[in-house]
C-alpha cells in the first residue's frame, strides 16, 4: 500500500516534525507501520516525493527512488524548510518501472496531486483515457503509472470546465476543485466498470497552494475504499522524544493533517473518513465533508467489508466503532463540518 499525507496549517511547520522525526510519521511507516492491518506490502520503498509551498505560487517537489528511510538528502531538506501545506508520498509500485517520474506528489504549474490505490483494468482504459485529454496534458504524462494518468485526466477536466491550471493567477474555490475531481473520479469509474467489475481504489488528493481536496472512493457497493484519516486541532507538538500528539485548547482548526494511515497511537486525535466521501480544507482552514452520490453511494450507511481492501494492502488502522472514528458525534467534535441532508447535500457552509 501507497501512503500519503497531507499538512495544512495556520502556521509553518518544519518539514522535520512533519516528516521524519514524529515515531509514526509517513517516513517512519514507510519502513515500520505498527498500525498496519496486513502484511502484503510490509515495506514501502519504491520511492517517494514531498511537495511543499513557499512563498511563490508554484510549489517545491523533491522526489528520489531510494528508500525515503535511508535518504540523507530528505533528512538535510526536513531540518531546514518549514511550509504551511504539504503533500507527502511513500510508494510500493503496483504498476511502473522504479523511476522518479512515477513517484508521487506530481505538479503542473501550482497544482499538486497524489493517489492513493488502483485503477482496477488500467491497460484496457489506458487508450480511451489518453485520447480523452488535450494534447497539453497527453504531453504532460512522462511515467507509466496509472496515477500520473489520473493526474493529467485531473488537470484535462479541470481545463474544460474553463479553469487553464497553467494560470497561476486565477484563484480557485473549493467547489471548482470538488468539482473536477468528482467528474473525474466518474470518468474514470465509467470507462472502469464497462471492461471489468474487479473495483478502483481512488483516493485522489489535489491541491493549488490554498486549497485541498481529498477522495476516499471505491468502484464498488459492498467495501471499504483505501483507508483514510483526519484530524484538527490548535498544535502538533512533540511532548516526548519522537511521540507527537495533536493538542486541542478550543475548537479553532490552525492545524489541519489528512493521511492513509493515522500519524500518531491517540486514537482520539483521528476521524476515520467514511468510504465514498470527499472532503475540502478551505483557504481559511474549514474541513468540508460530502459524500459522493453514485451508484455506490448507499445512505443506510451498512457496515462495508474490510476484506478485498486488506487483500490488496490499501488498509491501515480504523477505529472498530463509528463512535470512535467520530461518525457518530462529528458534529459535537468538529463543530465546524457543515450538517448534510438526506439527500447528501450541506445545508451550509462556514467561509
């Protein structure tokens, strides 16, 4: 299993206490995942990537193919950045060669985009998925992964909706971004589910520098999707060597982290995200919450099997109940999370 993480913060924080010094940080799991559910994939060592912004609109990408445990580049780059967004990536290669152009995060202009997954049947989709997008964004893709694909259906979509990411002036909502990811999380599903029923696991993550917008989804009724975490609060902070927690003197959410796997042992500090939902970090650190309403989409909200996802090695830690992965009480701990409807739609929305 690929992993990822994502910071967002009112303050900079330095890529060390992000990265590599936490005892659970995604570096750390790369090498040592003590809340990984299977063994498939105990290692991931593939490559990996970190995508950071300054103070320029276009954001740093470091990516390198060794071990992200075993490189003193990373380790020199941590102890001297501090960055208030962050992505973050470790990969164990399900499909590509071992080369930095399949290692995640990937850039075009000021977007950076992640994924987390599969797309189940890809050599048969490849074709149409490719002569789907603008030239610009066929001529964008320089790895072999499904993931860089995705990324460029991403940018295509969002292109087409009017939106040129080559613009690093035009500013962005979150609905816009919200918006081309879930048509492209559709195109995606269409062109997958007409050749096989074996599902896609797409946990997507995108962001331009102010905003972010995550996917937890899976192409099928019945399971879970990848697994997928948050968390909020007023400051991660280390109070014994190598142990981080995230501490919460009100209900501000300065201190925003989204990953595969959750970054520390309190289980309290972590909301497990439901399968088939995306969510939004707004510019003013407002974590949305929505479900995605397709065919897969089941409002009862039954109890999903875990199984085809361990197989696969897509899951890390969830909670047993939903009241500890906060799905019952999300409103009385994150006051903030618009309300939905029955329907799926928020009945408002805070900035």
């Amino acid at each position: 299993m690929c992993r990822f993480m994502i910071y967002k913060g009112k303050q900079s924080m330095m890529l060390s206490d992000l990265l590599t010094r936490p005892a659970h940080s995604i570096i750390n799991q790369s090498f040592d995942s003590r809340l990984r559910l299977d063994m498939r994939n105990p290692i991931n060592g593939d490559g990996f990537g970190v995508g950071f912004y300054g103070e320029k609109e276009e954001p740093c990408v470091f990516k390198a193919i060794t071990p992200a445990w075993n490189n003193v580049n990373l380790n020199s780059l941590s102890n001297g950045t501090e960055s208030d967004l962050v992505f973050a990536h470790v990969r164990a290669s399900t499909q590509g060669v071992l080369a930095e152009t399949n290692c995640h995060p990937f850039q075009y202009g000021k977007i950076l985009f992640m994924h987390n997954g599969g797309v189940s049947a890809f050599v048969k989709i490849k074709r149409k998925l490719l002569d789907h997008l603008d030239d610009k964004f066929f001529l964008f893709i320089q790895g072999s992964t499904d993931s860089e694909c995705c990324c460029a259906l991403f940018l295509d979509t969002l292109y087409k909706m009017g939106y040129d990411p080559e613009n690093t002036e035009i500013q962005l909502s979150h609905k816009v971004l919200r918006d081309a990811l879930l048509k492209t999380l559709e195109l995606i599903k269409n062109w997958q589910t007409a050749v096989t029923d074996e599902p896609s696991f797409l946990n997507l993550a995108v962001t331009d520098g102010h905003l972010v917008v995550v996917s937890r989804y899976i192409t099928l009724r019945t399971d879970e999707a990848a697994s997928l975490h948050f968390s909020t609060g007023s400051r991660f902070f280390e109070y014994e060597p190598g142990l981080f927690k995230m501490e919460r003197l009100n209900r501000s959410q300065d201190v925003i982290f989204v990953a595969s796997e959750p970054l520390t042992f309190e289980r309290g500090d972590w909301t497990c995200v439901p399968t088939n939902t995306v969510i939004s970090i707004t510019d003013c650190g407002t974590v949305l919450m929505h479900p995605i309403i397709d065919e897969f989409w089941d409002d009862s909200m039954p109890e999903r099997s875990s199984g085809f996802a361990m197989s696969k090695g897509l899951m890390g830690s969830v909670p047993k109940s939903k009241s500890e992965a906060g799905v019952e009480d999300l409103s009385s701990s994150l006051s903030q999370l618009p309300p939905l409807d029955r329907e799926g739609r928020k009945t408002h929305e805070v900035c």
